[in-house]
C-alpha cells in the first residue's frame, strides 16, 4: 500500500509507517510555510462537510481553519441538523453528501457509522472521534512530538498513558507502534484498551522495534517516560458514570507527584483536552514547565492540514 492508494482516513491501523512519516513531514512543511507568510490555495474549490454527533472545539475549528488557510471551505452540519442514523439511515447521508462536498469529516458514538460512511461515501472520510478512536488526534500528537524533539525520529522513546484505555489511548497505541515508539497504558482494572488493539499494536510494534505495555501502577509506569499522556475520565456519552468513574479513577491522576515519579527532567505531559482540571489533571501540571498541551491543541490544525491535502487535494 503507498500514499495514494489511502482514500480515507478510520484508522491509523490502516496506515503504512512509510506513510505516516510522509504525512508527518508533510504536516511540518505545511506549518513552516503558514508561518513564511500563507499556505499555497492547494484546495481552491474544495469543500469539507463536517458531520458532528457530539461536542468539539478543537476538531470543528482547526478542520474549518485547515481547509480555509488551503483555499477551500468548510460546512458544519451540527448533530441537530443531520441525526445520523435517526432522521436517515448512515448509508443515505454517505451518499447525498457524496454529491454536494469533496470530502466528509465526521464525530460519531458509534465507530461503525464511520465504516458505514466510508463504505457508501464516495469521497473521502475522515474520522473525528468515535467511540473507538481518535486518529486525527494521535496524528497531530506524533507531529507535537516530532517538533518537540527538533525532528528527530521518534522510535525509542517512552510514552506513558495514564487514564482511560479508550479511544485516544487507542489510536495513541496504533501511532507510538507504527513509529517504534514505546508505549505503556496504564489504567484501573476493567479500562484496559480493547485486547485486539493491543494486539495490532504488538504487531506493529514487533516490526518497528516499539514495545507495548499495559499496567494498573502508575507509580511505577512513569518511570523513564518521556511522555506522561492523559483523558478524562469520563468521555463525551459517558456522563452517567462520571461520579464512579471520579472515585475509581483518582489514583490515576497526573500531579506533580506522578511527572517527578518519572525521574526525567525533561518529561512531556500532554492531554488532549477538554481537560477537567482536578480530575485526570491539576491545574499545577497543566501551567508547569513539563506541559506542551498548549502547542499540542494549536497543532491539530497543521496535522488537519496534512491530512486533508494528502486526502482531497
Ligand atoms: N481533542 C479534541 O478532539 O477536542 P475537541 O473535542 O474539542 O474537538
Ligand atoms: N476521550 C474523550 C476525548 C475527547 C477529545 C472523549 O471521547 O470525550
């Protein structure tokens, strides 16, 4: 498989290592001439219709501000306005939207109305946040890190994610083993990540020289990271149990305490935000010298940037 033969974008399962680091590189070429004065209008005439079935900040803006700064435009189709799979079946917005925009970007509960846009749309789909994962977030992460490092190659270090095994742990499990990274998931009991994904990444990382890791100590996770990476607790359609979830959670938390557990001076902490502060994260971490959170959110749109040329232009 090489770059034009990916036609959407579900998974980071699905890419190529060799694709990634173009798509990588492509993200740092794109955010160095945004910043020489203006992105090349590479999507003149393009337009991204963005399905939302949930809230968003970061993913409505920067997919918006992407496809603006390439030249093209954005739609926003609010979750009253399409109701999935209630006010027509998944299939039947596939296929309309198909005729209208140049791509569809979605955020879904269920991650199989991703699979089901995918199969009937016949322009690109790009996933933003289902039940299952969160690719696009995991991308532009490795791109934070990319910068972070100087761009180095990233295969080698340590990144530790302490929170909730679910969707962002698992697209962080498909990126740090598609680029020899290694990963520790540290969860309570019962929030391990899905075992078959921890087993795709096994596989990857068995042919990059990455390692994965689970465990339920987080004292004892951190030790040598390079990345200390959390979530809320309670995702977004989980609200009902965020009181249970607060209580079983806690020893889960990133304080100063868990950074200086690290033992490395130079740790990075990162969350994807929202972040609900005195929960999964203090304040004194998230305004401490070790967070690149910050960076981290402003660089969604240059890892969008990246993925829309490659996928519409
Ligand atoms: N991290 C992230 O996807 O943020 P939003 O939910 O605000 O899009
Ligand atoms: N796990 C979180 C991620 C938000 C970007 C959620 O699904 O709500």
């Amino acid at each position: 498989m090489n770059a034009k033969h990916i036609t959407d974008f579900i998974s980071l399962a699905d890419i190529p290592t060799d694709v990634l680091w173009d798509w990588l590189r492509t993200a740092r070429a794109l955010k160095e001439e945004w910043r020489a004065g203006g992105n090349k209008p590479v999507l003149r005439g393009k337009v991204l219709g963005m399905v939302f079935q949930k809230p968003s900040l970061r993913t409505r803006v920067s997919f918006d501000v992407a496809m603006r700064h390439l030249g093209g435009e954005a739609l926003y189709l609010s979750p009253q306005e399409i109701r999935l799979g209630e006010r027509e079946t998944v299939p039947d917005v596939a296929r309309v939207l198909s005729g209208y925009v140049h791509g569809i970007m979605a955020r879904v509960f269920a991650h199989e109305h991703i699979l089901q846009l995918a199969e009937y749309a016949t322009v690109p789909v790009i996933n933003g946040l289902s039940d299952f994962n969160h690719p696009a977030q995991a991308f532009s992460d490795l791109f934070t890190l990319y910068e972070h490092w100087h761009w180095q190659d990233l295969a080698g270090r340590h990144l530790v994610f302490v929170g909730d095994g679910n969707n962002v742990a698992h697209s962080l499990l498909y990126a740090c083993s598609k680029v020899g990274m290694r990963i520790t998931v540290c969860t309570p009991p019962g929030y391990e990540p899905r075992p078959h994904v921890v087993e795709e990444a096994r596989g990857f990382a068995a042919q990059t020289g990455g390692e994965v890791r689970l465990t339920h100590d987080p004292q004892d996770a951190v030790r040598g990271a390079d990345v200390i990476y959390t979530d809320v607790w309670a995702s977004m359609g989980q609200e009902a149990e965020a009181e249970e979830r607060r209580r079983i959670f806690r020893p889960y938390q990133v304080n100063q305490a868990l950074v200086e557990a690290s033992g490395n001076p130079n740790v990075v902490v990162m969350h994807c935000l929202p972040a609900h502060r005195g929960e999964e994260i203090t304040d004194e971490v998230i305004e401490g010298p070790h967070s690149i959170v910050f960076p981290q959110a402003h660089n969604r749109l240059h890892g969008q940037k990246a993925i829309l040329m490659k996928l519409l232009g």
